[in-house]
C-alpha cells in the first residue's frame, strides 16, 4: 500500500499519503490499470492505521480494556508500537524467542494472566512487553 519510488512513478502515487482506490480492469484498459486514484482527502490512512494497530499489533481497546492479540509475520523477530488509549499511552515491545510455548504479556513488570489490560488509569505511560513463540503468526495465549 505504501509505495516506492519506483512504484510511485508507476501508479502516478505521492507516497505521502494512501490514496482512496487503484484503479484496475488491466484487461480492459491495460493504460490506466493499476494508476492512483490520487485522492489524498479520504478516511483511507484512517482504516490504515487501525488495521495496522488493531490487527497486525493487536492492539484492540474495548469497554476500558486493551486486548492484545498480535498476529505479526512469522518472520517478524521484533517489533514495537505505541497506542494512545483511554486517556493512557502503552509502549509495547514484541519479541520472539526460541522455547516460548505461548504469548506471555508483562505490564510494568507484572505478568498477565489473560490478555488484556484492565483498570487502565487516565494519563500514565504503560510498559508492555510481550514475548511470542516462534511458529505460525496466529499464535494465541492460553489463558
């Protein structure tokens, strides 16, 4: 979704910003296929973002609850995100490590149980690690 420069010439796409649509039917109009729509002013980036947070991350605020349900690539080592919620900001580090049976999840040093976050307090700055087993990328905490 996000182009290179190579790209860019390409689709005719600035890559500062997720345009609303590429344009397709290459069988029908091979000259336009594949072109952005150039339109910068759409929700596009928005549902970007929460598909990245919510889904990739798994990152899902829910009734004063923060769900962590990552689904990063297999071959994602580590990785980090930051997620403003509930009045809270949650710094969460991934890692995978050889011998993890199971998503484990530490906030501020305590390690959770289930996978949430609960009595979320307005304004402090959460420390999250979260450590996944090495395998598929739909890899679950069992609870």
């Amino acid at each position: 979704m996000l182009p290179d420069q190579t790209d860019a010439i390409k689709r005719g796409q600035l890559p500062a910003f997720i345009p609303n649509y590429y344009r397709g039917a290459y069988h029908q109009f091979p000259r336009t296929a594949g072109i952005s729509s150039q339109l910068f002013n759409t929700g596009t980036v928005a549902w970007y973002y929460r598909c990245v947070i919510e889904e990739l991350f798994g990152l899902k605020g829910s009734h004063g609850t923060l769900l962590i349900e990552p689904k990063l690539p297999a071959t994602w080592d580590t990785a980090s995100a930051t997620r403003t919620f509930a009045g809270s900001k949650f710094v969460v580090t991934y890692e995978r490590q050889a011998g993890c049976s199971k998503i484990e999840i530490i906030v501020d040093g305590t390690a959770l149980d289930k996978a949430c976050i609960t009595n979320i307090k307005p304004g402090k700055v959460y420390k999250v690690s979260v450590t996944l087993p090495h395998g598929s990328k739909d890899d679950r905490m069992v609870s």
